[in-house]
C-alpha cells in the first residue's frame, strides 16, 4: 500500500513542484524543544521531515550534525525517547511524513523487531540507515519493507550505472542523491552536475529523486529544485538552531524561528524554481497526469 511517502511525492508531481525534505536532530538541544520545532515545520514549508536518531559515531556526518547528535545524547534522547517525539508529533500531524534518519548499531541494541513495530506503531514512514549497504539487506531493509516502512537507500557522484541497480532493488520512497564526496554541511553542490545526475539515476528508477547534502539557503535550494524531485536540507537547518543557544547550549526565546524561518525562506526557493501550473493549461495538465 502507498505510504505517505508515496502519497506526498504523488501530489507534489501533479501540483509541478520539489519537495523540501528537513532534517532535524531528535532531542536537539531538548526533547521539548525538538518537539516546537517538529511541529513548527510542516507550517513553514517543509513536506517531508527527516529526524535523526542521536549515536555517538556519525561516520557520514560533519561536525554540525556530529556536534546536535552530542546535544541531543547530554540531553538524554534515546532512540525510545526518538520514537516518543515521532508519537507527539503525530497527535496532531497525521499526514507530514516522518523518516527516522542515522545508523544501525542503536537499532541493533533496541532489536530489530521491536524497533520495526515501535516505529509503526508511532506512525515513521521511512528509514534511512546509512552504514547498511544492500548486501546487508535482510537484516533490516527488507523486514523494513514487511512492516509497511519505506526504506530510503542513497545514491552518491561515485555510485555508477554497474552498482546502482543493486543499491535501488529494494529502495523505495524516494533516493537520496548525496550530491557532493565528502560529509555533510561540506562545500555546495555542482549543479550542472546534479542535474546530469539526476537524469542518469531516473534512467533506472521512477521512484522520485530527492537532493541533499550542500543546500545552504532558498537560492541553492531553487537551483536543485528545477531538476531533481526533492530538495534535502540539514546542516544549515542544525546551525541555524546551534547560533540561538546560549553558552550552556540551552534554547533560547528564537529558536524555534531560528529554524523554522530559515525553512520557511528555503520553502520559497522550492516553491518558485518552476514555472507554476496555472490557467486553462495547468489545470488541463493536472487532468490529464
């Protein structure tokens, strides 16, 4: 059956626009704080919301997600506590999809079937699990897929057309295409790049193509967003947090907005990188796709 996931990308293709897809940090700097900010973003223009699930050892991560995953850890989130913010969330969102975002070892530790059952249960979409390659995955991927869970493989600049049928066999959802070598918050994107990439990757997939990984502001957001079917953003949305605490690393009267506001300014970016369907010829469009 079609998740959220599905159902959100669907309608976005028809309405002729990307999705912002926001990461944000479970418990980052507090469980309270985390939950504003969860419900804050659907409101400012995000469509799908990633939440990553703290670890001590982000092997993909730059230092300002590594430093919100430390935040978050003193904080006392645990990957319980994550499923926990995912379930108030839901209360009162219950059609924003929610992708849990991070590594297998604190999956590992909660148990495979436990957490797959905790994670429906509260109402996640999908997964992103980046240290699990497809040889590995029947040990979550697919009883991912059983329990009615997306899970989201990535595809990189050095995955070729040799080893990107293997990543995508059992990928659904979206592919997140890492659109640079390298950690996150690194240098942006080479756009003309992405495009060729993007194009390349759909020559073997109609799952929709979500871009990540160097996405600062609504200008580099909008240059992503003509081409690809999503625009991820992440680190800028963690920095954004981080410069509205204070020197204890506690949250301030602004950082709810320090967040929300910055997607809100990116959402514009997404929204206006293509000429709007509208008229007689746009709703014909609609009609007929």
């Amino acid at each position: 059956m079609p998740t959220r996931i599905d159902d959100r990308f669907a309608a976005l293709k028809k309405d002729g626009r990307a999705a912002l897809v926001t990461f944000v940090m479970a418990g980052d700097p507090d469980l309270a704080t985390s939950l504003e900010i969860l419900k804050g973003l659907p409101a400012a223009g995000a469509d799908v919301i990633e939440v990553g699930m703290p670890f001590t050892d982000p092997m993909a991560d730059g230092p300002a997600i590594q430093a919100a995953g430390l935040r978050a850890l003193k904080a006392g989130t645990t990957l319980k506590k994550t499923l926990e913010l995912v379930a108030d969330f839901r209360a009162g969102d219950d059609a924003t999809p929610i992708v849990l975002m991070g590594y297998y070892n604190p999956i590992y530790v909660y148990g495979v079937a436990d957490f797959l059952r905790d994670a429906q249960d509260v109402g996640v979409d999908g997964l992103i699990v980046v240290d699990l390659p497809p040889e590995e995955d029947a040990e979550l991927c697919i009883p991912a897929r059983g329990a009615g869970l997306n899970f989201i493989r990535l595809a990189t600049p050095t995955t070729d057309d040799r080893r990107l049928p293997k990543v995508l066999e059992n990928t659904s959802g979206f592919v997140y295409y890492v659109s640079l070598t390298g950690i996150t918050g690194a240098a942006l994107a080479d756009y003309a790049g992405v495009s060729q990439a993007v194009a390349r990757i759909k020559r073997h997939t109609a799952l929709p193509i979500a871009v990540g990984f160097g996405v600062k502001n609504a200008e580099n957001a909008a240059e992503i967003a003509r081409n690809a079917d999503g625009v991820v953003v992440g680190t800028a949305l963690v920095e954004a947090l981080k410069s509205s605490l204070d020197a204890n690393g506690h949250a301030g009267p602004s950082s709810v907005s320090a967040v929300t506001g910055l997607v809100a300014s990116i959402s514009q970016g997404v929204r206006g990188a293509r000429p709007q369907r509208g008229g007689m010829m746009g709703w014909l469009t609609r009609l007929v796709s």
